[in-house]
C-alpha cells in the first residue's frame, strides 16, 4: 500500500512536472522571442522613432495651413449684397477662382453665416449658383457655414500703408567695392 500511494506521488509529480514543463517551454520561448526583437530595437535607435516624433512636429503646422486656407476661402459680408444675401460681382469672381485656381486639396468654399437663418440659405443659394455657372470639370467644391470671419481692412488704410513703405523705400544704389573687394561698375576706374 505504501508503495501505491509513493508511485501514484510520483506519477502526480512527473504530470505536474510536465504540464509546467510545457507552459513554462511556452514562456520561455516568448522570453527569448521578446529579447531579441529589444535587441534589435535597441540596435535601430532611434530610426523606428524618428517618423512619429517629425509627424508630431509637422501636425500644427499643417492645422495652421488648414485655417489659413479656411480663412483665405472664406467668402465673407462684403462679397454679399445686403438684404437678400446675392453675390456681388467681386464675389463671384473669388468663387471662380477658389473653384477653378486653388489646390485641389483646398477648393472649398466658406460662406459667413448672414444675420437671418434666411440669409445665411439665400447666401448658400448665390453661391451654389454661381458654381453651377461656371462649367467645372471634375467635383464641385463643397459650401459651407461658418462664423469665423477674415480679418479684413479697408482700402483707403491699405492704399495708405502701401504709400508709406514706398515712400520710405530708400532709392537703389550698387555698392562701392564688389564681393572680391575690387571697384563695382558703379565707381569710375579712374579714382
């Protein structure tokens, strides 16, 4: 009897043995699978990194490229005629340009939202006419809504700054002595 219960000790033994055995193998296997693949993760450093770490650099500059070009292609209040929201005829010329000369990637159109929901539809409607009228090749660019209003300035201030830098622009001359430090065209020979 006591022989049994040591052989059946021992049978449970060489089992459990042998069931961890096998999970442990499994283990074992996945331990040397992941040391080498850190191994050589290690080795390429930091070349696996380098194209997300420049992704995240480049992201807020191609959001400010994305409002920029929101702005740009914003057709705002003064493109509209008061009262039933028309498109005036400078208006209609930036439709056609942002439908047919943008980059195709940022032909859509921004319609600043009028003071009346009606407005807002009749400005929409102006709009989607005016792209109809124009005979495009390939997808219309889309319209939409949005509150976010171009800076804009009015022509006397601008004609006026632009003045100013003209009038402040110093008159060109060539320089005395050229790069390699002899006499430039603009100095006689003789002196």
């Amino acid at each position: 009897m006591r022989r049994t219960v040591q052989f059946n000790r021992f049978v449970l033994a060489f089992l459990a043995v042998g069931v961890t055995a096998t999970s442990a193998s499994a283990d074992w296997h996945t331990f040397w699978h992941n040391m080498n693949v850190g191994y050589h993760r290690n080795n390429a450093w930091p070349d696996p990194f380098n194209e997300v770490d420049a992704m995240q650099v480049v992201q807020p500059f191609e959001i400010m490229k994305h409002n920029g070009w929101r702005l740009h292609n914003t057709i705002g209040h003064e493109l509209f005629r008061e009262g039933d929201g028309a498109l005036l005829a400078s208006g209609s010329r930036r439709v056609q340009w942002i439908a047919t000369q943008a980059p195709s990637a940022h032909r859509e159109l921004f319609v600043m939202r009028g003071l009346t929901p009606e407005e807002t539809q009749s400005r929409i409607a102006s709009v989607h006419q005016t792209l109809a009228s124009l005979n495009l090749q390939g997808q219309t660019p889309a319209v939409m809504v949005t509150d976010v209003e171009p800076g804009t300035s009015s022509g006397a201030w601008a004609t006026k700054v632009s003045r100013e830098w003209l009038e402040g622009m110093p008159a060109p001359r060539l320089p005395q002595v050229s790069a390699s430090g002899n006499n430039s065209v603009a100095t006689p020979s003789g002196q």
